[in-house]
C-alpha cells in the first residue's frame, strides 16, 4: 500500500536550540508538544521542528530559502539567542531578523515571533537594545509576539538544564502550552 499523504497545513518551528529541543530527549522538544497540544484543541496542522543548535540570525537567513520552499502556513521564529551569547552587534541581528521576518510574511506566511533576552550579566544596555529587537519587528510587520519564549521556564526548578540556557522535557512541554494562545489567532480549526 502507497503511503499516505499527510495534506495538513505545515506549522513551521524555525529557530536555534531552544526550538531543536537541545539536550531533550526525541520527542521532548516544544514543536512535539505543541503538536500534541494543537492536536488535543482540534487544529488540523503538522508542526515540523526546524530548529538548529548553535544557529544565529545569519544561519536562520542562509536556510530561508528552505523554509518558504516548503509552502507553509505559519511559522514560528525564534533566533536571537546565540547572537546575544556571542555579544554580535545588535543592529546586525536585528538586520537579520527583519529579513527573516520580512520574507516570510511577503511569501504570505503567517508569522509569529518568538522572543528571548539574555542572562543579567550581559549588561543592561546591551539586553535593553537586544529585547527591544522582537517587539520592533512584531510592531512593523504587525504580527504577534510571544515576549519570552522561556517566561515561565526559565530560572524555575527542573524546568531548566544544568546549562540555564534549555529547557528541559518539562519546560519545553510549558514552552508549548504558552505559545498556543499566541498561535491559535492564527490557526483555522
């Protein structure tokens, strides 16, 4: 028998280690359980995980052209963490991101953006222009944000790894049940 074909719209996770699911195990990142969550509410969509450890903004940029190839109905962003960790300027991250975003909603995606910020000791100015990067793309390519991908994730027991910088299955399970409020705008049942 030929395999069937799965025609439900794709939700796209495009982002770094935070959407790959880093140091989970399979089946334990947030676009697993987001499935899993879409699914239990009706949504008839196929959440496919493209997130890739280690990837800044200019990574996200070089694998665009994959992404909008692939014909999907929503994506979620999510970049900006390992540009933060490594201290790249700020306007060229944000330069990125604007592509990244830019060329998804003029391909007549539906975008949804996923924020972070960095840990304290980066330095007040530079985390106040890094967290004001996601609410300026939101606010001029006027779609939605999630302010925090890790709100209520990070810093809480077992929620986080040894590293302070992934969740673990239990938060990524969390991550997933807060980004469906911002996503559900977007969906068709």
């Amino acid at each position: 028998m030929p395999a069937v074909q799965d025609t439900r719209p794709l939700l796209v996770c495009f982002g770094d280690s935070l959407t790959a699911g880093y140091g989970a195990d399979p089946g334990q990142s947030y676009p697993d359980y987001l499935q899993a969550d879409l699914d239990a509410q009706g949504y008839k969509y196929r959440v496919v995980n493209e997130g890739v450890s280690g990837n800044t903004t200019k990574d996200g940029i070089d694998r665009l052209a994959g992404i909008v190839a692939m014909k999907p109905a929503v994506v979620i962003v999510e970049f900006g963490g390992n540009d933060g960790l490594r201290g790249l300027p700020i306007e060229e991250s944000r330069s990125h991101l604007d592509t990244i975003v830019g060329k998804l909603k003029a391909s007549g995606v539906k975008v949804l953006i996923a924020g972070i910020t960095l840990p304290r000791n980066y330095g007040p100015a530079y985390i106040k222009q890094f967290d004001a990067t996601y609410p300026l793309l939101a606010k001029k390519y006027d779609v939605p944000l999630m302010p925090f991908l890790l709100k209520d994730v990070y810093g809480v027991p077992g929620m986080m790894q040894a590293d302070d910088t992934h969740a673990t299955a239990a938060g990524n399970k969390i991550v997933a049940s807060e980004l469906v409020p911002f996503l559900t705008p977007l969906l068709k049942k």
